[in-house]
C-alpha cells in the first residue's frame, strides 16, 4: 500500500492548537505507516476521553473541547485516521475500508492501554468509534455521540446524505475547508479554514476524503452491514451513560438522536442536550 505523509511544516503555528504530536508507525498490521494522535493530561486519570474526528476533518475539530476535558482533570486522546490529520494517506481510493480504520483504532487503543474510556464521537468518529465500542465493551465506560450514526443500509439514508455522496465524487475540486466550513452554523475566519485545509497540500493527499462517502452502508448487502447490525444489539443492552449531543440545524442526521434514546438503555438516565445554533460540526 502506498502511502502519502503530509510535510510536518504544514501545520506550524495553527491557531488554538498547542498540542504536542505523538505518532506510532508499527502497529500490528499496519507496520511503516505514521499514525498521528495527541494525548493530553495524566496518563493514570481514570476515565479518558478518546475524541474521535469525521469527515473531512481532523482531531483539531475539538480544539476547542480539548481544555475543558483537560479542565477537569482528564486524559485526552485525540487521534486523526489515516487519510487524515498528520496521519499517513494510503493513496488509492480502494485502500479505504470500514475494517482497516476499525482496526486501526482497536490497536491504538489496545497500544495505550486505554480503559475506562469515555468515547467522544461524531460523524464518521461514530461510525468507526462505535462499532470499535460495541466489540470491545470492556475497554468503554460512557458515550457522548454527536450527529452520528451507525447504518446498515436496511433504511434509506436520506436525501441530504445521498446528495453529499454525490458531490463527493463528481465535484472535480474537493475544497476540504470550504466543506468544513459548509457544515457550520457560524463562520470560521481563513486561518481556521487554513487548518482543515493543511493535511491536503494537493489533490494526491484527498484519497481518504473522496472515498469516506461510499463507504457508510446504504444498502442491506454492505460489506460492513452484518457487523453494524451486530453492534446495534450490543447497544440495546448498554446501560452505561450515552449522551446525545446532537445540533439542531444538521440536515445530514436530523432526528437521529431519537434512535439512539429508544434503542440504548443508557440514554434513558442521560438528558439530552440538543445544540442550539450549530451545524453538522458542532464541535
């Protein structure tokens, strides 16, 4: 597999990011590829967040949670997936899949030794982030999800969804910070913009980006159906706190939040905060 890593002088001096990069690059199974992560606070604090990005973003997306966790007296992980951030890009659309990113969190998990923990998760974090929780119940202790799902492709994913899969592949341009900033209720100067845009520093870099879409389950035959089915009924007996978090102006997952109130016992003891005055990233 071939992989693209992005200068590391791209990211100086990002604005509200004071984060320190921390990179393994001999995962098992993914030996020689730099994937990138920030770990912020006391390594013993008992309940780690693990903050978990989406498309097409990157762990800077929760700059600003970051320092209200740490606040608290919390551990903070925050890793980008490959594709994304400072981590490694595999070059080739086809490289992506559901299992090779699932996987990848379930050894960076499993190489810090992470318990306990409290998974923070939006968008496409959900959708690997959630699986990973389901399959490893052991390891998690809460969960705030945020416009997030997890599809098997036995409902029809909407019209807003199937339009941004659309543009996905056909626009000739993938402007990531304009996307990013499309996804917002509030504007975001151009030095932010610049942030989202830093990964990516030509068309070569955005494999991850175009190839994210395709791969959420719309049909019921998804290679990543029968596990996300799985997991849903794991989620019918997690009792544990689940916190929803989702915003009231995301087109993309309007109304999702009630599936997951209906369906997982820990929601039940959890309010529901909805967002006000936020889009898709409502980070």
């Amino acid at each position: 597999m071939k992989c693209l890593r992005t200068p590391d002088d791209r990211f100086n001096d990002l604005p509200d990011w004071p984060y320190a990069p921390q990179y393994v690059d001999d995962l098992a199974g993914y030996e020689g590829m730099r994937a990138h992560y920030i770990d912020e606070g006391p390594k013993n604090a008992e309940h780690p967040f693990l903050c978990l990005h989406g498309e097409t973003s990157w762990a800077y997306l929760y700059r600003r949670m970051i320092p209200i966790f740490l606040e608290s007296g919390a551990r903070v992980i925050a890793p980008d997936l490959f594709g994304f951030g400072r981590s490694d890009k595999p070059s080739k659309v086809e490289d992506y899949s559901f299992h090779f990113h699932r996987n990848y969190l379930l050894r960076l998990v499993e190489r810090l030794q992470l318990k306990n923990i409290t998974l923070v998760c939006q968008d496409w974090g959900g959708l690997r982030g959630l699986r990973l929780m389901a399959e490893n119940v052991e390891r998690f202790d809460g969960v705030v999800a945020s416009n997030t799902m997890l599809p098997t492709g036995d409902h029809h994913p909407g019209d807003a969804f199937l339009a941004w899969q659309k543009f996905s592949q056909e626009t000739p341009v993938f402007p990531i910070g304009k996307v990013i900033q499309s996804g917002l209720a509030t504007p975001i100067d151009d030095s932010v913009i610049a942030a989202y845009d830093a990964p990516f520093p030509s068309a070569k870099y955005k494999a991850g980006a175009r190839a994210f879409p395709m791969l959420v389950p719309t049909t019921p035959d998804d290679p990543a159906s029968e596990a996300n089915r799985a997991a849903w009924e794991i989620f019918k007996t997690w009792e544990k706190p689940f916190l929803t978090t989702f915003s009231n102006r995301d087109p993309l997952t309007s109304g999702g939040e009630m599936i997951w109130q209906k369906t997982v016992r820990g929601a039940a003891n959890c309010a529901y905060v909805k967002t006000q005055n936020a889009g898709h990233f409502l980070q």
